[in-house]
C-alpha cells in the first residue's frame, strides 16, 4: 500500500546535509473514500407544499366541534372535526334523493306504458333522460359528503395539524381551508418535508438523490444532525429572497425537527471516489500541490496532486 509522508521539520534543501543527519518524518496509509463538495443552504421544516394537505368542504357548514389542536400528530381516520351542513345544502341533498326516486318511478311507468302501447317513444326516451338527469344531481350531492345532521370529518393521512383557520361554532364557505396537516414522511412517496434556500451558483450543482445533513438553528439542536435526500431543485429565482428553493426529504419520525423548526443543512455535491491523505501531507509549491510518496527501495519521489 503507498504510503504518504510530510517533514515535520524544514531545511535549506541548497545547503547539503551530513551524512548523520536525521530528518523526522510521519508516514501514513492512503485510501480510497467518498469526497463531496458541501454547499449550505437555510431553510424550515415541513414547508413544501407538496408536504401540506388542506381540509375543506364542498358545501357551507358550520363547525359544531373541533377535536384537534394545533401542533396535534394525527393518523389517517383520525377525527378531526364535526360540522353540521347550512339548512339549505342539506335541503338540496334531501330534494336530490327525492327527485332521484320520483324519476326512477316515473320511468318505470311510462316503460309499462310504452310496452302496452299506451305511450309513445318520444315519452319514454323524456322519462329516462329526466331520470338519468335525477341520478347525476344525486351523484353529485353525495360525492359532497352532504348529510342532514352531524358529520365527522377525519385526516386523511397520518401528519401532524399545521394549522386551523376556523373555530368552533365558525360557519365556513364552501372550499375554504379549515385545516391544514404536514403530512409525515414516506419513504413510498419521497416527498418533500424540508424547504430549503440556496445561493443561485450553488444551485447549478446540486441534483436530486444529493445527500442532505441536518441541523436545527437553535442552540438545543445544533448538535443533533438527520441525514436524508434531495427530491427537488427550483428551476427559478424566488423574486424576494433571490435564492433557489430546494426540497428535501428526511425521515424526521419522532425527533425535535417538529413542522416549523428552522434549520441549516449542508448538501453534498460533485460526490466522488478520491484519494484521501491526511490534510499537512499535501505541500505546495511554484508547480502547484504535491504530496512525497513512499517508492521501491523505501524512497519518497514527488506526486503532483488536485485538492
């Protein structure tokens, strides 16, 4: 295996040496280890928004009770909360089953009708479009969720409540955000929980599947590093911070990096496989930097290098 050594102590090379001068030299082993560049980037934890689910309804309601706080962990089918529909979205619900029901009984009168010829086409195709009409309007209210009393909404997917924009006994409009969940990490879904911010000339080098290193801004997790994985690089300039957003996944589980957590993180890039020596082997002179390695015959020659 070659070896690489450095003086540690300095001499007039001009001058010659006697021939019982001792020169004190340390030798050490080379090898072969991953090298990246690091490029810092700041950022915030669970502000992808790829990451946020918002909960909302269809139709106006009213919360009658809130069952989670925020900063709450739920799981999926956790409830959330319970609403109660407006009077009148629960009113078009009840005409839509009605009218569903009329239609399909009309339709089947006049089909007996027209068997016995007693009505015409015309009448029966008119029966079957309103009924086909009927059923569509039902459709529609009961993908909306839409029930005349009480309803328990729950989470969709395991993640911890962001954000709620409504209290109880609230009347929200139809679409509007009442809740809002961070969901939790996935190693199926590799998205981003991370939002980072990056210097533009540094973006360039970084890809996805880049490692990513870590570290809370505050004093209590400034020691305390999670490691994880580019997923996305932003192919623009953020108008007011002038940097480039990246998104990082890293699987977070139950440790202090909880949704808002301001954090600094290093991103390896360029990664590859170099010669590692130890930091004051590497010398430098008029032709650039040169470690000595140790050869045949137990002499060192000079090697010129790229650090």
């Amino acid at each position: 295996i070659a070896l690489c050594f450095c003086f540690s102590v300095s001499f007039d090379a001009s001058n010659a040496l006697a021939d019982d001068t001792v020169i004190a030299v340390t030798t050490a082993p080379v090898q072969r280890a991953p090298i990246a560049q690091p490029v810092r980037a700041y950022g915030i934890v669970a502000a992808s928004a790829a990451n946020l689910t918002s909960i909302n309804l269809p139709y106006v309601a009213r919360i009658t009770q809130l069952r989670v706080q925020t900063g709450q962990p739920v799981k999926r089918g956790d409830p959330l909360f319970v609403v109660q529909a407006d009077p009148a979205a629960a009113l078009a619900a009840t005409q839509a089953r009605s009218a569903a029901t009329l239609a399909d009984g009309e339709l089947a009168r006049t089909q007996s009708l027209f068997d016995k010829g007693l009505a015409t086409a015309s009448q029966l195709a008119a029966a079957r479009k309103a009924a086909q009409d009927a059923r569509e309007a039902l459709a529609s209210q009961a993908q909306s969720g839409i029930t005349s009393g009480a309803k328990v909404v729950v989470s969709p997917i395991d993640g911890v409540v962001l954000q709620i924009s409504a209290g109880q006994g609230d009347q929200v409009q139809a679409g509007a955000p009442i809740v809002q969940l961070a969901g939790a990490d996935s190693g199926r879904q590799a998205r981003g929980n991370v939002m980072l911010a990056v210097e533009p000339s540094d973006a360039i080098n970084i890809h996805a599947g880049d490692e990513v290193r870590l570290r809370g801004l505050s004093t209590s997790l400034a020691k305390v590093s999670m490691t994880g994985r580019v997923v996305l690089v932003g192919a623009s300039i953020d108008p007011q911070s002038q940097l480039v957003d990246v998104g990082a996944n890293v699987p977070l589980g139950n440790s202090a990096f909880i949704p808002g957590t301001h954090v600094t993180a290093d991103i390896d890039t360029n990664r590859g496989m170099h010669w590692v020596v130890p930091r004051s082997a590497v010398l430098k002179d008029d032709h650039g930097d040169f470690v000595f390695q140790v050869g045949s015959g137990n002499k060192a020659h000079r090697v010129n290098v790229v650090t």
